[in-house]
C-alpha cells in the first residue's frame, strides 16, 4: 500500500499546487488581459496557449461553453502534445464565467519526473520491505528456536531416549517459560506413575509365576507318584500320563507367556557379545536327531563373524524358534538354509526352508499369539510371538517371505553392523 499512498500524497501535493496558480491567475483577470490571452483565429477557436521552455508546465485558456452540471474544477492525467513533443501532464480543469462569458482555463504539470521519482520510491520501498522481511524472519527463526529451546531438551533428554521407566531423567529443565516448566513437572508426575505401574506388573508376573508353576509342580509330583503304585490297571495309568502331559503343555504356555512378558518389559540385561555363527551351529548340533529323523537336509552358509551386543539367551531362542518353526512345517526329505551378509551395510541372517508354505491371510497373523499354521502340528502358537518380543528388544526387524506349498524365508535385519 506504500507505493499508492506516496502517489496520493504527490497527486495532492500537485493539486495544491496547481489550484494556488489557478488562484493568482483568476485573481489578476481583467477584461483586458483576456483580450490580450485570447487571439481570434476563427470563428470555432478562441484560445490562449502558454508553455515554459522545457516543456514542465502549460496554461491555455479558452472560450468554451459551461454546460449544465458540469463540474467547475477537476484533475486529470492526460497526455499532451506540445511543439510535436508528447509527455503526461496532470491538468487541472476550471470553468468560470467572467462578465458574462464562459471560459475554460486549463493548468497542466509534467508527470514525467513524478513518475521517475514515483518508479525510485517504489523500488525503495520493495528492497526496503524485502530486507526487513528477511531480517524478519532471520530474527524470528533465531528467536522462536532460543524459545523452543527447553522444549527440544525435554524431548529429547525426556521422551526419545527413554526405552524404560528406570531411565528416565527427572532433573528439571531451566527454562524461562513458565509453560516449559510446568510441562517438564507433569512429565515428571506421568513418568512416575508409569514407573509405578510397571513396578506393579513385575511384581505381578513374579507372583504370576510363583502361584501358577507351584501347583503344577505339586499337581505333577503327585501324578507321578500315582504311577508308581502298581495296583493302578492301564487305563488309569493312560489317564494320569494324559494328565501329566497336560500339566507339561501348561507349564510351557505359562513360562512363555511369562518370558514374553518379560521381554516387553525389559527385564532382560542386554550386555553379552554374541556371535551369531556360533549360535547357528550350536542349534545345528542340538536339532541334529529332528532334522535326521525327518530326513531334512541342513544347509549353513553361515559366512560372517557378526558380533553384537545383546541377550545371548534370548537371540538363542529367537533363532532356536525360526530353526523348529522350519523343521516342524517343513516336507519329508526338504531342505533349511541359513545364510548371512550385508544389505546396505546392515547385516542380515535368513532361515529359508522348502516347507509347506502360507498364503497373505496367514502371513498376516503369524506373530499373533496363539496362532498356528496348522492344525496337524503340535505347539501352542507362541513361538513367533516370542521371536517378535525378542527382535523388538534388540531392536532388529524382522521380516517374512512366504510362498504357499514352496516355504518360508524369516530374515532378521540388524540396525547396522559393528
């Protein structure tokens, strides 16, 4: 709006300008100076014309007729053309009737240095604009990033590197904002009610696991002791090693849904050197009489010394579970393949086997708990569901290729190699 208002501000200043020379000249008006101004050219014409040398100013008067409603003063920008030289004037326009005639009195000024000097005040005014702009939004950046300040600390010393409870830091941020302050305190309160909370959970999972695995152990010591009493006939007996094999198959379900529970919550220490290739080929050996006895050929292609540091425990059952999973769906006289290496300087390890396979609607719940691929095999369907809680806890993704009646390939993808 600049821009206007300075060419508002020169239109008036002309304006004024040219009424106050309006004024002198109708205020020196005589009967015989207008017959001096006016020279008879014919009878349509009566004019006088009058120019400074540079073309900056005019002034013509002419006999011409005042018309009804006419307007006695008005501004215009017309251009004009004087001595075959065309150039912007603002004219002024006065109609007066003087002892009984009517005249029309014409008062112009050059624009043509209004308008450079309009052009300058405008280019003034945008470099002007586009500087404070961007020292504007330099100062505003600067500002708004000291003000946030306490805000990026309290998300990342409070929120983006706490993965548990016990690491969370409650030592209060400095901050000149009151609402800074007051969020760093509520962070604090919820943290502790969390903290508190997961205190509880553990203690429950303990008490979980003492007050479920102690009947069952009581339950099946007894059984067992029931077996030793040989006046019991075979159906008795065929009834208490059923019962027997069901206190087992629950006593597995509660220690893993015990052990999944303690993954999720952190209970494991995570500072053992584990080398992957030892773990393989310890499984190998372990599984070797399952893999014979289905007459599935092992394949370790196993060809890096990965070392990482984690929980070698749980990467033992987390590999272990991927190893059965593919013996167990697997084809009489298939094959398994582990393999590892680097995809984008992240190392990997695949367990590939020629199994029965899975189509989309299974792949989607295989990590499920309690959900099985088949109803024709033995397990609880909780097997993949731990070896998701266990990758989680390591931080590694796990990934799952399958292809119905062709098998499976479980790949586990490390954050990057050490």
């Amino acid at each position: 709006m600049l821009p206007i208002l300075v060419e508002n501000v020169v239109y008036h200043h002309i304006n004024n300008s040219l009424l106050e020379k309006k004024g002198k000249f109708i205020k020196h008006l005589n009967r015989e100076e207008i017959n001096n101004f006016i020279e008879n050219r014919d009878d349509s014409t009566e004019t006088f014309s009058e120019f400074s040398t540079l073309h900056s100013e005019f002034l013509v008067l002419s006999r011409v007729a005042i018309k009804p409603h006419q307007k006695k003063t008005t501004f215009t920008n017309e251009y004009r053309k004087i001595e075959d030289e065309v150039n912007e004037y603002r004219i002024l326009q006065h109609h007066f009737t003087y002892e009984g005639e009517d005249y029309q009195l014409e008062i112009g000024s050059s624009l043509s240095e209004v308008n450079d000097l309009t052009f300058v005040i405008r280019l003034f005014i945008l470099i002007v604009f586009v500087v404070i702009l961007f020292i504007t939004f330099l100062a505003d950046t600067f500002y708004i990033e000291y003000l946030l300040k306490p805000f990026y600390k309290i998300i990342d010393t409070k929120i983006r590197r706490v993965n548990e409870p016990e690491t969370f830091d409650h030592t209060p941020i400095k901050a000149a904002s009151r609402d800074f302050r007051e969020l760093d305190f509520v962070l604090n309160q919820m943290m502790d009610r969390i903290s508190e909370v997961f205190k509880k959970e553990k203690q429950f999972i303990s008490n979980v696991s003492h007050e479920l695995l102690t009947p069952i152990a009581l339950l099946k010591n007894k059984l067992e002791n029931l077996l030793q009493n040989e006046s019991l006939d075979d159906n008795a007996v065929d009834k208490i090693a059923g019962s027997l094999k069901t206190l087992d198959m629950l006593k597995k379900i509660i220690n893993n849904l015990l052990l999944i529970s303690r993954i999720d919550n952190n209970q494991y220490e995570a500072n053992e050197e584990i080398n992957l290739r030892e773990i393989v080929s310890d499984l190998q050996e372990d599984l070797q009489d399952r893999i014979e006895d289905k007459e599935i050929k092992f394949i370790n292609k196993i060809e890096e010394d990965f070392v990482f540091t984690g929980n070698k425990t749980l990467m033992h059952i987390l590999i272990y579970n991927l190893v059965t999973n593919a013996i167990k769906y697997n084809k009489p006289n298939g094959s398994i393949s582990i393999e590892d290496g680097f995809l984008d300087e992240n190392y990997f390890i695949s367990v590939k086997d020629s199994g029965i396979g899975m189509d989309e609607s299974q792949l989607e719940k295989i990590f499920n708990r309690f959900a099985r691929i088949s109803s024709d095999q033995e397990g609880q369907g909780l097997g993949l569901a731990i070896a998701r809680s266990i990758a989680s806890f390591h931080h590694v993704k796990i990934h799952v290729e399958s292809v119905l009646n062709a098998g499976t390939t479980f790949t586990l993808l490390f954050e990057k190699a050490n």
